[in-house]
C-alpha cells in the first residue's frame, strides 16, 4: 500500500515537471519569434491636445494711463533762521515738530536787552545831532545879522568918503580928510568879509549837522530792526517741521531754528521718460492741462487726491534722465511732504486698440492665433504701450479672432489646443472677494495694532477701525495687517 501511494506522488510531480517545461519552452519560442519578425506591431498613437486661455480680439477706442512715482512736497515752505545772536527766552506753545501755528503770531523771541541798549544809544546820539543843528541854526542868525551891520557900516563910510571928495572938489576939504575916510571905509570893507566868513562857517556847522542827524537816523532805522530781528514771527498760517531751539539756549547769527510748511499748498514731483513727456504735450508744444490722480498705500488702504498737472523743470538734474514734472494738489489733508505716492495720468486716447496681457504678445510683436480646427498660427501686432502688466496693441487685419493670451513653450503654429475662455468680469469679481468672520480676540489684536500705528494718518486709521468693526472684514486687509504684525 505504501508503494503504490509514493508511486502515484512520483507520477504527479513527473506530469506537473512535464507541464511546466512545455510551457516554457512555448514562451521561449513566442519570444524569439517576435524578436525575429521583420515588422514589429505598431500602435495607434494619439495628439496631444493643450489647454490654452483665448480672448476676443475686439479694436476700441483706449486710453493709455502713464504711471510713475512721485513724492509729495510743498510748494511754500519758510526756513525759520535766527536774525541776530542771543540767548532764547520765549518760545511759541506749539514750537514743536508737527506744530501748527498761525500767521504773525510770535514763534520765538531772543534776549532783546543788548538791542534795545543800542537803540537807546543811537536815539540819544540823534537827539545831539538835532540838538547840534539847532544851535547852529541860532549862530546862523546872529551871523547872518552881524553882516548885516558890517554892510550898513560900509554903506556909511563909503557916503562919508563920496562927501570928504565933494568938500575936497570945492576947495572946502583936505587930502588929510580924504584919506582918512578912505582908511575907515576899508576897514569896513574887512569887517564885512569877516562876518562872511564867519556866516560861511555858520553856514557849513548847518550842513554838517544835517548830515550828522541822517547818518542818526540810519543808526536808529538799524538799531530798530535789530531789536525786530529778535522776534521771530510766523510769515504763514502752517505747520513746524525740524524744530531745534529751547528756552535759555544761545543761537548764533543766521542759526536754522525750523522750517514753516504751508499744509494746504502741496505738489507733487514725478519724472517721465523722454518718449511719456512728449505724449502730455499738446499741439503746441505745452502741457497739457491734465488732472492726475495721485494715491498713497497705508496698510491695504489707498489714499486718493487729484492734481492739476502744470509745469515741468527747467533742466535736467546732473545724473538724471528723463523730465521732472509737477503737479499741483488740490485738496489733499491726508497728504504730508515727503510722501511716496503712485502718479497716474492719462494719455492721449488711441483708436483701433485692444489691451492684452503681457503674456500673450512676443517681444518682437507675435501672437498665437486660434485658427481652424483649434489649431494655433503666427500673426504680428503693433505694440503701442506698455503699461504693468498690459499692452497696448493695434491688431489690424486680425479684428475678431481669438488670440491667446498665456503664451507657453509647448505652444507654438500648428499645435491643436483646447480654448478656455474668460468668464464674465463680474463673476470673477465676486468670486475673488473673500471675507473672514473675526474672534473677539483676533479682532481686538487688530484694532490695537492699527491704533497704535503712529505713522498712519488719522483718516486712514479712522477707516480701518472701522472696517475691523464690522462682522465680515475682507481677507486680504486681515493678511496685510497681520504681516505687518508678525503673526
């Protein structure tokens, strides 16, 4: 019984050995067939087909937007200089960096005792000279009355003298006579030449001292201002800016104290290329008178005034390329001297226009034209502009096709591609608006930060808070704020 049973396991493992070397010497054989076929079997193989954004080629009238950089400063600004030397005594209440002070109203006053001796002293010296003058006038009258008596003495001698030569021509007078009255009539004659003199001396004391009492007068006129230069006033209503003064501190002549900024006369400064400077002229060759919009970043908020565009520099700075315009604001509080603004303006309009991503259009001027089948071609556009992220492109003879707008390597002429088309602007709008719901804690972490913000403008952080208040607060201002935070 035992050797039958190990008789029919040996018989078993003979036909499963028998089976397995069969099929391998079958698959052998397949593989050497297929490795010496003279063709081998060819699959079917399949394009590929690219997902690719399109849009619609339509020609408009567009209106180019220059945009630049700009810095905003004031157009009226004082620098607040000490006249005279001294010691500080009295300063404004508001003398302060950000004070507000208004015009005439008494910003400083240095030490006023050495200027009000000198005028005292040059008020005295005037009163003398004046008090010169009218003495020499008296002696001028008693001069002038002293020639007087020397002619009416001369006059007498000279009628003695005619009669002695009367009495001498009737044989009545002698010679003796004669000359003797020809002697007292010279001695007259230099008794008047004497007072002359005098009266000439009397005369020059006059002139002297009227030149004596204006060059007092000048000293007085100096000595009065000196004292007025003690006194620092405000030209303006305005603003302190780099105040450096304190009580009993000694300045020196010409010393800068602080600047004086007129808050409400603002401008703002941006320089253009060449090739934009030329495209804000008009016919005539001026600028045009363009409003501008000028807008300050705090935070995600954007701050937003006009400006009247009016005049450009008369040089180009050394180093600098380009042209400096300015552009005068119009009602901007929120706005400081100093700020880092973005400048739009607005160009001439251009017909027969269309505005495409800067992806879709080759540096050389090429797009990728939807055409049959889905299938791309090469076509050629006028680029006009270059603004951000956009072009400005003339399209000619390829109004109303599609173009795509993402070019990639993969895509090129005769690549089949499947067209993805832009969705209505105002669904995306509102898809990509995202608000959060705010904890209380998250909320109050917010608020604090902003408040605390002291570089924010009062209107700005008046905003925010605000917005934080409410129940939805959109994402991306939650995401500036808590950047800026740290967290």
């Amino acid at each position: 019984m035992r050797f039958l049973t190990r008789s029919l396991v040996g018989l078993v493992l003979l036909s499963l050995t028998l089976g397995l070397l069969g099929l391998g010497g079958l698959i052998l054989s397949d593989a050497i067939t297929a490795r010496n076929a003279d063709a081998p079997a060819s699959s079917t193989a399949r394009e590929r087909v690219y997902a690719a954004s399109v849009m619609t080629l339509e020609p408009e009238v567009v209106t180019p937007v220059l945009t630049v950089f700009g810095e905003i400063r004031s157009r009226r600004t004082l620098e607040l200089r000490a006249s005279s030397a001294g010691v500080i005594t009295a300063l404004h209440p508001s003398f302060e960096e950000g004070g507000r002070v208004a015009a005439g109203e008494v910003l400083a006053q240095i030490d006023p005792a050495d200027a009000e001796t000198a005028l005292q002293k040059a008020r005295n010296d005037l009163a003398e000279a004046r008090a010169t003058l009218a003495d020499a006038e008296r002696s001028l009258v008693l001069a002038t009355d002293d020639v007087a008596a020397a002619q009416a003495q001369l006059d007498l001698q000279r009628r003695a003298l005619a009669r002695q030569r009367d009495l001498l021509a009737r044989g009545v007078g002698t010679e003796a006579n004669v000359e003797g009255a020809e002697l007292a009539e010279a001695a007259a004659l230099q008794s008047l030449l004497s007072r002359r003199t005098a009266l000439a001396a009397v005369e020059a004391r006059i002139d002297q001292a009227r030149t004596q009492i204006a060059r007092r007068e000048i000293e007085v006129a100096e000595a009065a201002r000196d004292l007025e230069d003690t006194t620092l006033t405000a030209a303006f209503d305005g603003t302190l800016s780099g105040t450096a003064a304190v009580i009993g501190g000694r300045v020196a002549a010409n010393e800068k104290l602080a600047d004086l900024i007129d808050p409400t006369a603002l401008e703002v400064a941006f320089r253009t290329s060449a090739t934009q400077y030329l495209r804000l002229l008009d016919d005539s060759g001026r600028l045009r008178d363009t409003e501008v919009e000028v807008t300050l970043e705090v935070l995600g908020e954007a701050i937003r005034a006009t400006a009247q565009l009016n005049r450009a520099a008369a040089r180009v700075g050394e180093g600098q390329t380009g042209r400096l315009l300015f552009a005068r604001l119009d009602d901007a509080p929120a706005f400081r001297p100093g700020d880092f603004v973005t400048v739009t303006a607005p160009e001439p309009p251009v017909e027969d226009a269309v505005v495409l991503p800067a992806t879709a259009v080759a540096p050389d001027g090429s797009v990728l034209l939807l055409g049959a089948e889905d299938r791309l071609e090469v076509g050629r556009v006028e680029i006009l502009r270059r603004q951000g992220d956009e072009m400005i492109v003339r399209v000619g003879g390829h109004a109303g096709r599609e173009v795509v707008t993402e070019r990639a390597p993969v895509l090129g002429a005769g690549i089949k591609v499947r067209p993805i088309r832009a969705t209505p602007e105002g669904a995306v709008t509102a898809a990509s608006t995202e608000m959060l719901t705010l904890d209380p804690d998250r909320r109050a972490r917010l608020i604090a930060f902003v408040e605390g913000n002291d570089r924010m403008p009062a209107e700005a952080k008046a905003r925010l808070v605000a917005q934080l208040a409410e129940d939805q607060v959109p994402a991306a201002v939650v995401a500036r704020l808590e950047s800026r935070m740290g967290s």
